[in-house]
C-alpha cells in the first residue's frame, strides 16, 4: 500500500487546504441560523467557489474531479466542524440513482441544485411492516392515466420535515413476486396528500420521521426506471447508502477512551493501570486499526484508478458497533457521574452519552447489522443463501399474520 500523495494529488491537497482556510465560515457568519440554514450557507458558499459534489460531472455542478481527489478534500474538510449532514442523502444517495436513471432533463433541473444546497432530499424506504426487508414494503400506487395515486406509509425518514423531494419505492403490482412489483418515483415533499410526524428520539432529537400518504398524485414522468424495476433502482440508492453511512460512530474513537480512562481513577489509580480496562483498550485499538488499514487499501486502489474491492462492506458492520461499546464502557467509567447528560457537566461534553444513545439509530440505517452480515457471507465469502420461505411467491399471497 502506498499513503503517499503523487505530485498531482500534493498540489491538489495543498489548494483545497488554501481555500478551507481562507473561506471556512466563523462563528459570527452562522449565527442566528439553524443548522439547515448554515449547512445551506455553507454549501453554497462550496457551490459558488467550484468545491461541492466535486467528482459529480461539471454539467450537474461538480467539477469532474477523480475519486482521490474527492478523497483528499472530504479529508480537508473533515478537518472543520462545518453543518452539511442534511444534504447526505440528498448528496450521497438520491444523486447518483438521478444520474444512473433519470432523464436529461431530470438530471438537468435538480442535480445542480442539489450540489448548491437550494434543495434539500430524503429517502422514503422503510415502512412499520416491512423491517430489513424492503421488498416486503405495502405502500401502493394505481396507475390514473398519466398520474399514479399513492397511499401508505413510510417510517424512519431522516430529514422528511425539511426536505423539498424525496426518493419514493412502491408497491405497483402485488401479483408478482415481492421485488418485481415494486416501482421508484422522486416526488415533492410539499405535494398535496403528504403528512410529515416527527419521531421523538431517545437522544432528544426528532430527526426521523413518519410519512403518510393519502391519495398523493404523482406524474409518471417522476418514474426512475420502468415499471416494476424498482428493485433494481433501489439497489443503486442502497449501495450508496452504505458507502455514505460508512464505519460512522461520530467522534467516540480510542484515543478519546483513553484518555478518559488516564483522567478517572479505580482503586484510587488512573484507569490505564487496571488489567480489565488496557484488554478493552488493546481490543478496540486492533479493531480501529485493522478499519483504519482497510480503508487504506480502498484508498490505494482509488489512487491507482482502480474500482475497490469488498472491502468496504465491513466498515458499517463492525465501526459502528464497536463506537457503541466504547460509548457504553466510557459511561461505566465515569461511575455515577455517566449517568448525567449535559455537555457543561459530563465528560467530553457528553460526547459518550449522546453517542450511547443515537449509535443504535446507526446500526439499523443503511441495514441492520444482520442485514449486512448475511451481505458480507453471502456475496463475499460465497456462503450458501438464508432460507427464504417466500421466493417465487406472489406478493398478494404471503401470509401476513396468525
């Protein structure tokens, strides 16, 4: 593996960092905003400098850049703590199934804006019924000359209450198979038929979101592949969720575990002298590192040209349940003093707390942990398939309960 910059990509590191240096927003500009407002202003300030979605092509308001070059400024930037999480999916999911599906003309009126931050989309996938599974999803369209009627529900929505559109996958024909009755649309969030509630989180935050839809008119041309290729579509956004979701785990990394355990003491000597704490310390950092080297190698590969391996896959699976277990084992540290959520009081401004408590969100979004399991067995390690007692079988007759 080779970490080094090639010339090329030294010079080009060295005028992202310029430009952050000089045009990273202060404290003052993003006062008075909300965080969707700072990410907008942030985002345009990307957009009008040539520095947003800069591997998207320079027709769709990037700048053509290679995947190292994207690499090397998501790097740069990730150096700042800047807003910009409400546009990942729009970013980072629903653009490039536009790319691969949509028209010209789609591609042409929403992809720039979604580089510049004007507008804001979300993915309407998971549903009450459905769990991991998405192709077992019962929100349904009818066909209504040039239009489709919706009706249904969708859960976990992140972003569904500031969102302008959202990526759509229904149930068109349920007497076929499960993932070949499903069809995908992009929709406003603001049409007629839509209602948005907001899901109270155990970390405080309301941040997903149920959406229901009632007799909600869609035009055709708002279809993304034909009719009944849905799964296919879907597919595409999945695989580029997963590759946006990442190893996550927020800021909780081993370094800060430590030196947590330096500051509290047990049997009135820091931490790090204890057996039982350095074996979990000593787990986690083999564990971060054997991350760390991993994505390397899909670094290098990118560096070199090349399309990366599976390797990825693992990131989402293990990153984050390790990020839980270092939060939890931060908290019983802290003794008594963990059980207190409050930034001007806690650890690290309650930084394992709030961790604890939004990580599972992490562990389900993108698939669950199992989901990814059965992924990572199946396609990479070539294991046989799970059972699947409902393959081949229309939709319309799968039993539904007792």
């Amino acid at each position: 593996m080779d970490f080094s910059d090639s010339p090329e990509e030294a010079a080009f590191r060295k005028e992202a960092r310029a430009w952050l240096e000089d045009n990273v927003p202060s404290k003052e500009e993003f006062k008075g905003l909300d965080e969707v407002g700072q990410a907008k202003l942030w985002q345009k300030r990307k957009y009008d400098a040539g520095w947003a979605c800069i591997s998207w092509p320079k027709e769709f308001g990037g700048r053509g850049a290679s995947p190292i070059e994207n690499v090397i400024w998501n790097t740069e930037e990730a150096k700042y703590e800047l807003p910009g999480a409400i546009f990942s999916i729009g970013q980072g999911m629903a653009a490039p199934t536009m790319m691969m599906w949509a028209d010209d003309e789609a591609k042409a009126r929403y992809l720039p804006k979604l580089a510049s931050g004007e507008e804001v989309w979300c993915q309407l996938f998971s549903e009450p019924a459905g769990g991991s599974d998405l192709a077992a999803l019962r929100t349904k369209a009818e066909k209504d000359g040039d239009e489709w009627v919706i009706n249904g529900q969708k859960t976990w929505t992140s972003g569904a209450q500031y969102s302008d559109y959202g990526i759509l996958v229904l149930r068109t024909d349920p007497s076929v198979p499960k993932h070949k009755g499903l069809t995908y649309f992009y929709i406003d969030m603001k049409a007629p038929g839509i209602e948005i509630k907001p899901i109270k989180q155990i970390s405080g935050g309301a941040n997903f979101n149920e959406v229901y839809f009632t007799d909600m008119r869609v035009s055709d041309s708002q279809r993304l592949g034909g009719e009944g290729q849905g799964w296919q579509v879907a597919l595409t956004t999945l695989m580029n969720e997963r590759a946006s979701i990442g190893a996550g785990g927020g800021s909780v990394g081993v370094d800060s575990v430590f030196k947590l355990a330096q500051r509290v003491q047990i049997d009135g000597k820091p931490a790090t002298q204890n057996a039982a704490v350095r074996a979990r310390l000593a787990d986690w950092y083999c564990q971060e590192s054997g991350l760390k080297y991993t994505s390397w190698r899909a670094l290098s590969a990118l560096s070199r040209g090349e399309t990366p391996g599976p390797e990825n896959s693992i990131g989402k699976l293990v990153g984050a349940s390790k990020a839980q277990d270092m939060a939890s084992f931060a908290i019983d540290l802290q003794e008594m003093a963990g059980a207190i959520r409050d930034p001007k009081l806690s650890a690290d401004a309650a930084m394992y707390q709030e961790t604890f408590m939004a990580i599972p969100g992490l562990r389900i979004a993108g698939g669950t942990d199992e989901i990814m399991a059965n992924i990572i067995a199946e396609r990479v390690l070539g294991l046989p398939q799970d059972i699947r007692v409902d393959k081949g079988i229309p939709f319309s007759e799968i039993p539904t309960g007792a």
